[in-house]
C-alpha cells in the first residue's frame, strides 16, 4: 500500500493545480475571485465546506498523535491541498512502519 499512497500524493499534487493553473490563466492571480469562486454556488459551497472541515479534522488527528514533522503535512494541506497532504502522511507513516519491521 506504501507505494500507492505515494502515487496517489503524486496525483493529489498534479490534479488540483490543473484546475488551480486553469482558473489564474483565465481569470489572472486575484485572490479574491479566487475565494468567490469556492462559495460561488450550493456545489462549490458544500465541496468547499467539506474539505475545510476535512482539513481541520486532519489537522486535529496530527497534532493529537504527535506526528512529528506536522507542520510538513499542514503546509501541503494549505499549499496543495488534503489530495496531497493526506496521502503524503499515509506514505511517510507505512514507511516508518515498514522500516520498524525491518
């Protein structure tokens, strides 16, 4: 499973700065419409809500495990996005269970 949770942080990286590299080309590096755009509608909203919840949650399962090196998976999570954050730990943690069995 350790690799496919590293190729899924791959894909988890590349996919959203397609849509993100989509919407500066068209609309130009405006922050602001860029957060208009996630509530622009009751789709966009309630995916928008989710993540942000989902987000948070991750961020709460990190720091109450002691993850060490958290703020490498908070930084992706708000630089990338949870696509990438989460399967980045899911890597790095059966890796560091991998290398213990060893």
């Amino acid at each position: 499973m350790k690799n496919v949770y590293l190729v899924f942080a791959i894909v988890g990286a590349v996919v959203p700065y397609i849509f993100f590299l989509d919407f500066f080309n068209t609309s130009g590096f405006a922050l602001d419409g860029f957060m208009a755009g996630l509530f622009a509608n009751g789709a966009a909203g309630g995916f928008t809500a989710d993540l942000l919840i989902t987000s948070v949650v991750f961020w709460i399962y990190l720091w109450t495990r002691n993850v060490a090196n958290m703020w490498v998976y908070v930084v992706l999570n708000l630089t990338i996005g949870l696509s990438c954050a989460l399967p980045a730990y899911l890597y790095m943690n059966a890796r560091q269970e991998e290398a213990a069995l060893a």
